[in-house]
C-alpha cells in the first residue's frame, strides 16, 4: 500500500466528496479544503468524460457491485493521468449509501506489478536456492532450487525452523548469521561455506551461504533472506589447488630434511619423518640386506632377506609392531608384494586392502594379523632405486585415515623415495670406504709394549663423528735402546685413504728413525724430507724422547699444538717450545727441548682434533684442556675417557689421537749400573 500511495476518495449518494485522504492529495493536486463539498466529477473528470462516470457511479450505487479499470483523470494543474480504481457502495448504520474510490497511479501500479512478476519468475526459475524465514527463524517460503538442494519439499519446510530442517550440527554457523544479521542488518555476503551432504544426494556438496534482512517501509523487520549456491565445483578445485600445494610443500621440505648425514639410519628416518604423518599413519624403510652389507643386489628367486632401517608411526599402533624394529632381519617369500617390489621396481598401489591384500603385504601369518587389528585399509609400497639398483622399499600404510591412497600419494611417495634412494646409496658408499680407512688405520696404529722402562702410556683413538672420511691422525710409543721411550703423536692433513696410507708411511719412516738414536730435531728433519716427497701433503707432528736415567724429555715439534705438562702440586702447563713449520713444507730446521720430569710428572700429548672447534678460540679451549688436567690422581685411562667426554662433541669434523705419559720409579738394569 505504501509503495502504490493508495488515496481513497468517500462520495455520498449525491456524488459530493466527504473524505479526502492525504494520498489523494498526493494523486489529484487538491488539498481536503478544496475538495470537501464539491461533485468529484466535475473536479476530477474532464467534460468530455462527465457522462461515463455519472453512469458508472450510478451503477454501483444502484446494483452495490464493484467497478475497477483504468481511468483518466484531470489534475489540479490541468494535466492528465491515467488512475487505476476500486469503487465499492457502502452502507452505514442510517441505511445510507455511500461511494468509495480507491485508487493509485496507473504507471506506478504497472511498475509494480512487472517487479513482482520479474521477482517471482526470477526467484521461481533461479538456479539459487532461497528461503525466507521469519525472524523466530522459521521458513516462511522456499523456492524450487532450494527444495532440490534441501531434498525436502516446500510444504514440509513451512513453519519449521530452521534446525528442524537442517540438523547437522556444521549448521550452526550459519543459523548463528541469521540471528546476527536480524540483530544488526549488516548482510553476509558469502561468508559461510558449508561442506555436507542431504536426502537429495548422498554425494558431499559444498554450499556459499548469504544472508541479508528484509524490512518494511517503515524499517520494521520482516525476517531474513537466505541464498544458498551450490559451490561444490569451485570447493573441489580449491581443495585439489590446497592438496597440490601440500603435497609439493611436502616434496620441497623432503628435499631440505632428507640426506642431511651420510648415515644410512638417519637418512631413513629423516625419510620416515617427513611421511609420517602428512602422507600416512605408519611408515617403514627397509633394505636389502645384500644390498646393504656387500653392495650386491638380491637374488632373482626365493626369499628376500631385509633389514628394516626406520619405522614410524603418528601413535602407538600394531601395524608399526608389523613392520619390526630398525635393524631387525625379515625374510619374505616370493609371493609377498615387498618381494615383487624390489624385482619388478614398480610401485605398489592398494587402494582397499582386504584380508588377502593384508597376508600378501605382511612377511608372516603374525604380522597380517597385526595389521588387520590395527584397521589397516590401504598401503602403498614405493622401491628405492639409486642409479639403477634397487636398494629396497617404503612401505605406507593408512588405517586412521580414512582416505584410501590415490595415485597423487603415490606420485610423491615415489618422488621422496627417489631422493632418499640416492642419499642411502651415498651414505652406504660412504660407510664402506670409511670402514676401509678406518680398518686400514686402525691397523697402522700401534699396540702399547707390555713393559716401559720407567713411563705408564694411555692412548686413544676416535675418528670423526660428522663425516664418513678419516683423518690422518696417530700416535706412536716407540722402546729404544738405554731404557729410552720415543712419544709421538702427529696428524697429516686431509682425510680419507690417501690420508691413512700418507700416515702409515709416515710412522713407519718415523719407527725407523728412532732406532737410529738420533736427537728429536733430527727425527723431524728426516720425516720433513719424506713429506716433501708426497704429492699435495703435509703434516704436523710432535716427537718426545724421555730419558728415564736423567729424568728428562727431549721434545721437538713441527707445527704442532703445545704438549700439556702435568706436575705434581702444580698446575697443568701448556709447555713453551719452538713451535717450528709443518713437515713437508721444508727450509727451516727443528730445535728440541729439553724438560726435567719428576716422579708422577704427566706428559700429554694431543691432535688438534681435541681441542678445536668452529664456534671456540683457541686459547679458550686450551685453557678448558688444562682445567681438564687439574686431577692428576686420576689413572690415566679415566683422564682420557673424561678428556673425549668433555671436549668432544658427536658432530665434530675431525679425528683425535691422544697419547699420556706419566713418569713412574725406576731402577736401572745391572748391565746399565757397571756401564
């Protein structure tokens, strides 16, 4: 009514005017002072027209039928408009007959009759569902789209509210909106996206919801209007765009945290730890055991023998207690899948395990079990292939996800299992050459003499932690003639076989000097002439003679650190000698030193490997070294242990050879006193 602006015009039985609305002021120009009184035909019709509508009004009030139709009208400035009417007789309580005239402007009628037919064909045909709903929330109308979305007809919807219809709890979300925007007017224009299903279709759909209020004229509030679109499409694209970018996040952070040592252990579990738990519930790495201890691939029948390197699991699961702990052996037959993996070197994709998928995954009758009673329900089995061998497999199972593994899974197990493959590979190269300069340097070093004149000897040996290469680190304790005992400790630079051998030449030469009784400078000046002699390296050594009839030491070093002197009731020193120039580099001659060493006096002697470190100065750590020492009750093996123990660390880069010497009583042999 407020959007048409209807006047209503009271006429008595002789066509005279008694009530003016506001409205009709509105529509004819005339204010109620001008109009009350007067015959509405001569007012409001132009001449030509007095005769219709006298007859017409006769007729209604002559018969008390209604009249309605479009006619023109004169306005108080003297134009024309085409009105539309109602005219109605009314009786009163005198038996008096009366005239009513509603009417509107004819253009504005026509508008809004083609608004409302354009509103009910749009909301009738759109593709958007749309309810209304009164502000208790409960359905007021609801057009087709939304009865197919909802999957429950129009008529059912009427009166309910809307948790009667939509029930899943994901819905109060958007039945929160509506309250909010009923309270505040401030629309929600696709803000909520509910993922679900409904009786119309059990498939999983994706709806945008909108939300606005509906109000009068006047700003009284009517209910709320709600547009639901069906955006599963655009919600798979998105979740298909999300899980790429997952899953390639996924392969750049394996490319970072994968093959970070050359440790095969650690290499399989950095694998295993980027699976878990991002692509599945449990994973385990296992590896030839032929492949593993002498590099040969497994045999072409019967059972494959592996050894399992890393399992993990998202919680404590019997499908992890099916895969066997890391470093444990496993035979499976040849109609177990792991066997036709590492074979064939194709990938294995299960998307629904049964119980025979199940039997065939596991290595026995034990561990199928297992893996039954933990739910599995898919797996995928990915060989690892380095430079054309198969080294072995990743197994990943799912059971509590309960999204079976798709071919997308599979593309990036395959892709982490390739960059594992070639860092196993490299770790397990790498192990067997350190094993081999490690056995060939742990062959050259020396075993202590069962007896020397005058001197307790303790010796260690460690080899670098961080790397698969060996140093060239040794130490010597040599018995010469006289009771004399050579101490020598000396480090070649570099690492690796070429580093070892370099040594073993290099103590053998060093062996056969000191029989020839010769001061320690000299020693050093004749194994500076051999390093000079070798491609590409150099050394640093430290060579001690100790007399123990004069109770002294003759020391001479070529570039080595400083020995440390432990004295009894003294504090440890670090001694102060000629440090000379590294073997190998030749021009400068040696000088030897000569200490006085009383009883229980320890000498110690150390590769740099012991002391230095990237994040300390030196000073700093020489001087940790000589707080180390401040014990000297201590026996010798336990101040070596606590040496490595404090100054050590798992990841340094360097190997260590350590040697302590410590003075004890002695009494010449007979053959010595009458000389």
């Amino acid at each position: 009514m407020d959007l048409l602006g209807v006047a209503a015009v009271l006429l008595d039985a002789d066509g005279r005017i008694v009530l003016w609305s506001p409205q009709a002021e509105d529509l004819y120009g005339y204010t109620a002072q001008e109009a009350l009184g007067q015959y509405a035909a001569p007012l409001l019709v132009h001449e030509q027209n007095w005769e219709v509508i006298i007859k017409l009004f006769a007729e209604v009030m002559e018969t008390g039928e209604s009249w309605a139709g479009s006619f023109p009208v004169r306005h108080k400035d003297g134009s024309t408009r085409v009105v539309e009417f109602r005219n109605m007789r009314l009786l009163n309580e005198r038996g008096g007959f009366y005239a009513l005239g509603l009417a509107t402007d004819s253009p504005t009628l026509r508008q809004v009759e083609r608004d409302l037919a354009l509103s009910t064909r749009l909301i009738s045909q759109s593709p958007i569902g749309l309810a209304i709903l009164d502000t208790d929330l409960r359905y007021l109308a609801v057009n087709p789209a939304l009865e197919q979305i909802h999957g429950i007809p129009a008529k059912d919807h009427l009166g309910r509210h809307y948790r009667e219809i939509m029930t899943s709890a994901k819905f109060e979300v958007p039945e929160a909106g509506m309250r909010q925007v009923l309270r505040t007017g401030v629309p929600m224009v696709d803000q909520s996206t509910i993922v679900g299903r409904t009786p119309a279709d059990d498939r999983k759909h994706a709806w945008s919801i909108s939300l606005y209020r509906l109000e009068d004229p006047q700003g009284r509030v009517l209910g709320v209007a709600d547009l639901v679109v069906d955006v599963t499409d655009r919600y798979r694209a998105a979740m298909e765009a999300t899980e790429a970018r997952r899953r390639l996040a996924l392969i750049a952070d394996g490319s970072v945290r994968i093959g970070t040592t050359l440790e095969v252990e650690r290499t399989a579990q950095e694998l295993a730890e980027v699976i878990v738990p991002e692509l599945a519930d449990v994973v385990a790495v296992d590896v030839l055991d032929s492949v593993l201890e002498a590099g040969h691939p497994a045999p072409s029948d019967g059972p494959a023998v592996f050894r399992a390197l890393a399992v993990k699991a998202t919680h404590s699961t019997e499908a992890a207690d099916a895969a066997g702990p890391p470093g444990h052996l496993a035979a499976y037959d040849t109609d177990r899948l792991a066997t036709q993996c590492v074979r064939t070197g194709r990938p294995i994709l299960v998307t629904h395990a049964d119980s025979n998928d199940l039997a065939r995954l596991a290595r026995d009758d034990h561990a199928a079990t297992l893996l039954a009673r933990a739910g599995v329900h898919s797996y995928l089995l990915v060989p690892l292939t380095a430079r054309g061998q198969i080294l072995g497999f990743v197994g990943l199972i799912r059971a509590d996800n309960p999204l079976p593994f798709d071919e997308d899974d599979l593309a990036v197990a395959a892709e982490l299992a390739s960059r594992a493959a070639v860092c196993i590979d490299n770790a397990r190269s790498h192990q067997s050459v350190r094993n081999a300069a490690e056995t060939l340097q742990r062959s050259l070093l020396p075993e202590h003499p069962p007896h020397l004149p005058g001197l307790e000897v303790a010796s260690r040996y460690r080899p670098a932690q961080a790397t698969y290469e060996i140093g060239g680190d040794w130490y010597d304790v040599l018995p010469l003639d006289s009771d004399k005992t050579a101490l020598v400790v000396g480090d070649v630079m570099g690492s690796g076989i070429d580093a070892a051998a370099t040594m073993g030449r290099l103590r053998t030469a060093t062996s056969a000097f000191a029989d020839l009784d010769l001061d320690p400078a000299q020693v050093l000046q004749h194994l500076d002439k051999i390093t000079s002699g070798l491609k590409h390296y150099i050394a640093t050594c430290v060579y001690a003679v100790y007399d123990p009839h004069r109770s002294q030491c003759h020391i001479a070093t070529a570039g080595h650190l400083p020995p440390a002197l432990v004295r009894s009731g003294k504090h440890p020193e670090l001694l102060d000698l000629p440090t000379g120039i590294p073997l190998g580099v030749g021009g400068v001659a040696f000088e030897t030193t000569t200490v006085d060493l009383g009883p229980g006096d320890q000498l110690v002697l150390y590769t740099d490997g012991l002391v230095e470190t990237r994040h300390h100065p030196i000073d700093e750590r020489l001087e940790t070294l000589r707080h180390l020492l401040e014990r000297p009750d201590r026996s010798l093996e336990e101040t070596c242990d606590r040496l490595l123990q404090e100054l050590r660390r798992p990841d340094d880069p360097d190997d260590v050879a350590l040697l302590i010497a410590r003075t004890q009583p002695f009494t010449p042999s007979s053959e010595h006193r009458q000389r």
